[in-house]
C-alpha cells in the first residue's frame, strides 16, 4: 500500500515512522513533512487546506490510504471532500467526517453531545451576543475559578481559567462583545471548574467497532511544576502510573461506549482516532474535551507502544473490520521530552541549525519544527516545537532517564526542555 500522512509535526513523524515498519507498506508520503520524516518517506509540499491538491497528489502518487495528523483539515471537511469527488471516493480517510470532526471544532457542539448521552463531564451552558447578560448571571451562580471556552478553534489559547468574577465578566464580554478569539469565540461555554490530575486516552474506531490504545500524560506548561504559558506540550508518558486497570475499564464503561454509540446514533461514520482528554476528580473520570485527531506529544509515545501493525489496523477502520484483529501493545514505558526553540510560545527565532549525533543510543528521535536548508542540505529549527525524544524504560523514571541522557546530546541555539516531565506521578503506584 502506498500511504500519504498529512501534517507535519512530531505526531507525523511518529505516525509515518510506525506505518513505514509494516510489511503492508510500500511507500510512505508525508506532506508537508519535516527534515525526519524524510528518513522514513518522501516530503511532497502542499498547503494543509488546499484539498484539491491533496486530492491531485493522491491520484498522482497512487494512495491507497490517507492519514490526517492535524485536526483542521478534518473540521475543514477534508474526508467529505474524499467522498463527493468520484476519483477519491473509495480511498480510505483515516480521520473523521466534517459533523463529527466538530466534538473538537465545537466545544459548545461537544457538550450538547456529552450532555445528551449521559457522558460524565462538568455542567456547562453556552452563551453568544443574544444572552451575553445570561452569561454575566450565570457567572454569578458559579464558584471560582471560571473556566470559559471559545467555542471554536483557536490554536490551543482558547480556554481561560480566571479567579477573579469580575475580571470573568470582561473576559467573557472580550470573547463575544470584541472577538478576543475572533469568530471562535463568538460562542463561549461556560463551565464548572473540575479539580483534578488530567490524562489523555485515545480509541481508534471504524465507526462501528473500537480499539482502546495505550494512555498518556502530556505537559502543556512551558515551565518547570506545570507553571507559565500553555504550549502545544512539552513532553508526555505512556502508560500513566494512576490510570489502574479499574479505573481505565470506567473509562471504557462510562466515556468510550457511550461515545462510540452516541456517534452511531447521530448517523456519524466517525473512522479514525477519538482522543479523550480527561480529569480524575477522586475515582471517577470526567472528558475536557474530545479531540478528532492523536495528540502531539501524546503520540510520540503511544505509538511506540503499539506493538500491532498500525498499516493494518488503518486498512481494518478503511473496511470497518477493527473487530477481526488483535492488538498488541509494548509494555515498557515510554516518555517523550519536547526540546522548543528559545521563547517559546511567546516569541522564539528560526533557522538555526540543529545537531543530532549519529551515535545517540535507547532513544528515538522525531522531528517536529525542522527543515532541511535549500542550499546546504543542513537541518535548522523551523517551529517552536523542534525535536521530540522517545525513550522506553522498564519503569516511568527509567525512560525518562533515557530521554534525558539523550535530549543533553541534541543541540541548537536557544534550545529549551523541561527537565521534569513526569514529576507529579513520582509518588504514584507501580512507577
Ligand atoms: P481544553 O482546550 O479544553 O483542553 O482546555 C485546556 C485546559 O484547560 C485543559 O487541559 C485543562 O487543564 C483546563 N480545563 C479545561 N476545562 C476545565 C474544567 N472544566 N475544569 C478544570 N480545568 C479545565
Ligand atoms: N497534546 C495535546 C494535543 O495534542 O492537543
């Protein structure tokens, strides 16, 4: 089969890197891609929002098989766009239809959904120009901290947690009165605040059957003990050490079948991965939000874990057959370390050059924000998020050790890590 991966992140290279191990596989497309998915297939530049050259590519280059890495193309309608053109129509889309792609591009979408089937998440209620004032006196109701949601995409800065009612209310009126967030937050919800530690499970599904994938904890803060601006993430582990076997069969009781039956209900063909972020509040799990796509850095370490043939996995949602395979998972741990470029996710430069030594041992490395230079064929930094460092253990602190020991040896001008991922499940069980 030949495979064409859209996006160009550490979550793509990871996925490309797994798919190009399957003996199903004959060649492996990234587009855009970055100068480490070119170690494992061939770069073919395209704009991500430009579906008629993805199409044209596909047809061009004989893909078998199409995997959306990022979520706006899929809230964009790019597998609808598959079905209405006669000459794509039978290529598998790994990645749900533009309706279903809104459980991430909607979050006032998703709750309606959550609330209608029962699925555990924080009371909420949604308010736009026509209620604003209801807004302000729900506002009233609730005890801080206030978490208030853009309804739409806005690049991961949407959700504000503000312990302050008054400054809450202008918030709130910045969101829908002044577009803070533009059309995004022309809607807001408004939800309870849950306390809680958070985790990341994701599903793959076909649309009428699912496999649950490995769990993960990803670390969105720029600063060490989870502090400062949020960021894309910053590092993550697989498995979560407080994640029982009790407490992810709740998850796949309470949260994954209502949600895979919801989405049959609805009439929603979803195939392709649901990622479930969650919140632990005591011994029960809550959904955040729904995600249409992998997480990123979530999937530099759940990939590793899956032992399977992920290709066949892909081809098994394509034909809805995920029933008639096994799945198999690593049991090591595995953790990610995210090296950003110098002021990240504020203001940070580009082109700098990168050095990865050839000899770097017990670790993978994926590319994120990299480039190959024109002129002279060297790698320069390209996005905040410039190299992601896997590494297996036979425990949390072991792979964490690997991909430290690892991350020292990469270098570029102004490169960042945290050098404490994992630190709040030291004292949890079986790490
Ligand atoms: P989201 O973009 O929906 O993932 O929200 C970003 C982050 O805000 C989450 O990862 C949580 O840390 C936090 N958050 C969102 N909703 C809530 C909530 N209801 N209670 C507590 N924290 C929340
Ligand atoms: N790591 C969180 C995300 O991919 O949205």
């Amino acid at each position: 089969m030949n495979v064409l991966v859209l996006g160009s992140g550490g979550r793509e290279h990871a996925l490309a890197w797994k798919i190009a191990e399957s003996p199903l596989c004959d060649k492996v497309y990234i587009a855009p891609g970055n100068a480490g998915t070119k170690n494992v297939g061939v770069n073919l530049p395209v704009d991500l929002d430009d579906f008629y050259s993805i199409g044209k590519m596909v047809i061009e280059y004989d893909i078998d098989l199409l995997l959306v890495g990022p979520e706006a193309p899929l809230v964009g309608g790019i597998r609808d766009y598959f079905l209405q053109r006669k000459e794509l129509s039978s290529i598998p889309v790994i990645g749900p239809g533009k309706k279903a792609a809104m459980l991430e591009g909607s979050k006032d979408f998703a709750k309606a959904f959550m609330h209608k089937y029962q699925i555990p998440a924080a009371a909420s209620a949604t308010f736009q120009k026509e209620n604003f004032e209801d807004g302000l006196a729900y506002l009233e109701r609730l005890t801080p901290p206030y978490v208030l949601k853009a309804d739409g995409l806005a690049a991961g800065k949407g959700v504000l947690i503000i312990d302050d009612l008054e400054q809450a209310k202008d918030e709130l009126s910045k969101m829908i009165n002044e577009s803070k967030f533009g059309e995004a937050s022309a809607k807001v919800v408004i939800e309870e605040f849950l306390d809680g530690i958070e985790l990341s499970v994701f599903v793959l599904t076909d649309g009428i059957h699912y496999k649950m994938l490995p769990e993960a904890k990803d670390y969105k803060r720029i600063g060490e003990g989870d502090t400062g601006l949020n960021t894309g993430g910053m590092g993550s582990v697989s498995p979560v050490p407080f994640a029982s076997k009790e407490f992810l069969d709740k998850i796949e009781r309470k949260i994954v079948q209502p949600t895979i039956e919801g989405l049959k209900n609805e009439g929603l063909d979803y195939r392709g991965f649901i990622f479930f972020g969650l919140i632990k509040v005591g011994d029960e799990p809550y959904v955040i939000e729904y995600n249409c796509r992998m997480g990123d850095p979530e999937a530099e370490s759940v990939i590793p874990r899956i032992k399977s043939d992920l290709l066949e996995l892909f081809a098994a949602v394509g034909n809805q057959s995920l029933d008639t395979i096994e799945i198999e998972f690593e049991h090591r741990y595995a953790a990610t370390v995210m090296i950003v470029s110098g002021g990240y996710p504020e203001k940070y430069s580009k082109g700098k050059l990168i050095t990865i030594p050839d000899n770097l041992t017990n670790c993978i490395v994926f590319h994120s924000g990299t480039t190959v230079d024109i002129e002279t064929g060297l790698i320069k930094t390209s996005g905040g998020r410039v190299i992601a460092v896997t590494s297996y253990g036979r425990n949390m602190k072991d792979a964490l050790e690997n991909a430290y020991a690892n991350s020292k040896h990469i270098d570029f001008k102004g490169k960042y890590y945290r050098k404490d991922i994992g630190f709040d499940l030291e004292n949890k069980d079986d790490v």
